[in-house]
C-alpha cells in the first residue's frame, strides 16, 4: 500500500512539474488595431499607432499586437474586426467612428473578446467606448488663429457633420473670436476622411477666399502641404506636422492614446476589464496644444499654453455663453455652459461660422 502511495505521488509530483505555469511561459495576449488609413509619419492612425507602440513597449511578451491598416468603415470594418476576433485577439481596438455599428455586430457574436469603440457612444457588456475632447483643442487653436490672421478670413477643411466634427469648428470659431472679434470662418465639407487630393484642393479654395488660416478635420497632411506651398499658415491636427509644414504650421492640437489603451491592456490581463465611456481632454493628458511654428510670436504662444492651464484646471470652458448660432438663435445663455450632454448632442454652427451643415 506504501508503495503504491510513494508511486502516485511520484506521478503527481512528475505531472505537476510538467503543468506548472513556471515550466510553460503563458500565452501572450493578441490584441488588434483596425485603421482606417494608411499607417503614415502623421495625422489619426499614426496617433494610434503611437500608442499601439506603447503597449509593446510597457508590456513586451506579455502581449502580442496586430494591427490592419486602410480598412474602410462598413462590410469591410466588419470583415476584419470578425477575424480578428476569430484569430484569438482577446481586446479589439477600433478607432473610427464607422467601426462603431460593425464593431456591436461582432462583439455579439464573441462574448469573451473586449473590444474598445474609439470615438464610438454606444457599449455592450464587452465594448467599451473612449473619446477626447477635440474641441479643448480646437478651442486653444483658434485663439492662436485670432492673433495671427491678417484678413480675418479663416477656414476649416470638415469631413462628415458629425457632432464631434460640430465641436470643432465652433470651439475654433469661439476661440477665434475671442481674440479677432470680427473674424470668420468658412467651412468646406468633403464627405470622407481621408482623401489627399480633396483635401488639398478644398484648401487652396479657402485661401483663394482670403483665408490665411485653415484648419481641418481630415487625416491627412494635405491641408498642411497646400498652406506650405501657398504661404499661408495652417492648424496640424491629430499630430504634430511640421516635417510636411516647417514654415506653415502655426500650432498643433495632438492626440495621446498610448496611456489609455495601456491601461485597458493592463485591466484585461488583471481581470478587471469592465465596458464603460471614457471622455478625457487637456486636464486627462489626452489632448495637447503646442508645437509652435517658426512664425509663431513668444506672445502668442504664452497666451494659448496659459489658456491651455486654465482648460486643465477647469477656469476655463469653451462653451460657455452666451453663445448664438449662426442664424441668430441664442443657444447658451450669459453666466451658463453648455453640459456634456449637450455637447455630445451638438448639431448647430455657432455665429461666426460662414455656411450650412451638410446634408
């Protein structure tokens, strides 16, 4: 009986040698990326990838990443992010707002993979949703605007009339005209994100109108190579872009990702992931104003990094009123701001802005 006994715990102890996590190094974590551009040294994506570099880096073979690049929002989007799902990738990233409808779709059908909307509003119990605040950005840019236009025409390169899109044109136009009071935007809508050649020609449209300053909300460097080539002074958006732009940029509003999906990492390996929305700005480090051109007095710069404090600290709103619409409509009253609610509801131009929402 006794030696029975040694004999089985002889077994248990060879069985357990061979099972012991020590022995066997854990299987890395597959994450994916789903771009809707070309990766490039600029501009959305590259903000992305920035940060998809970042978890490589705090993790190491802990996780292992993927990520698929030009993918177009729609059957394509959903195609890629079902096999990703099906190749073993636990957390999804998604940052598009197109992705958002295919993203849902297949997050049904795999319950056990997370997956992160970026720039999406709508959860599931495992899609979580994430955004910035763009338009603190924007915002800080347009006081830049203010101080350096001449004509007191800007403009601004829009995609899709989507509130995020709303935001920025009209915390542009506030900041400008909190500086330039009688200065005016024009706005050309494109209907699509990325397009080089649209972009570029929407822009030098703008400045054949007297605009000396565009801004944009493309992902592109396009806009920043017409103000280049044209003399004229441009706002980089996503990125910093003065290897495409060194004499015409005249700030950045940069995006920083790579904390947000380390910490989204880190709670999937912990187990502590949960399906939640995140809205972070200037005070969160997601936003940043600063990458000052050439052209750009010490002046200037001091008063929008002051400014950019002030957002930090919560003295500062954007959209604080009284605020009017451009057809005259008043829309936020003296001594109030508008809520997130209705922020994220946003579907007016505010009164300096020259045109129409698209339709």
């Amino acid at each position: 009986m006794y030696k029975n006994l040694a004999a089985a715990l002889a077994a248990a102890c060879c069985i357990f040698h061979f099972a012991s996590p020590t022995a066997q190094a854990a299987e890395p974590l597959k994450v994916g990326f789903v771009y809707v551009t070309p990766v490039s040294d600029a501009g959305w994506v590259h903000q992305h990838e920035e940060g998809r570099k970042a978890v490589e880096a705090a993790f190491g073979s802990r996780v292992k990443t993927t990520y698929v690049e030009n993918v177009a929002e729609g059957p394509d989007a959903e195609r890629v992010i079902r096999d990703l799902a099906a190749t073993g990738h636990k957390l999804i990233f998604t940052p598009s707002f197109g992705y958002m409808e295919p993203t849902l779709k297949v997050a049904k059908d795999f319950p056990d993979v997370k997956f992160e909307s970026i720039t999406g509003y709508k959860t599931a119990p495992n899609v979580a949703t994430a955004n910035a605040r763009y338009y603190e950005g924007r915002y800080l840019s347009g006081v830049a605007a203010g101080h350096m236009t001449r004509s007191n025409v800007t403009g601004y390169v829009a995609g899709f009339p989507i509130p995020e899109v709303l935001q920025g044109i009209n915390a542009f136009t506030l900041g400008l005209r909190s500086v330039a009071p009688k200065a005016v935007v024009k706005v050309i809508w494109l209907n699509t994100w990325f397009d080089p050649a649209k972009e570029r020609e929407a822009a030098n449209t703008l400045f054949n109108q007297d605009a000396d300053v565009v801004a944009f909300h493309t992902a592109s460097t396009a806009v920043m190579a017409a103000a280049q080539e044209s003399g004229k002074l441009a706002i980089a958006y996503h990125s910093d872009m003065r290897k495409v732009a060194p004499d015409a940029q005249l700030v950045a509003v940069t995006h920083h990702w790579g904390d947000y999906y380390k910490r989204r990492v880190q709670a999937v390996l912990d187990g502590s992931w949960k399906s939640g929305d995140t809205w972070g700005g200037v005070k969160e480090g997601m936003i940043r104003v600063g990458d000052f051109g050439s052209r750009v007095p010490k002046a200037v710069q001091d008063d929008v990094l002051a400014r950019q404090k002030q957002i930090a600290a919560g003295r500062l709103k954007p959209f604080a009123g009284p605020i009017s619409d451009n057809e005259g409509r008043l829309v936020v009253a003296q001594g109030q701001s508008l809520t997130d609610a209705q922020i994220l509801g946003m579907d007016y131009l505010v009164s300096g802005v020259q045109g129409k929402i698209a339709k």
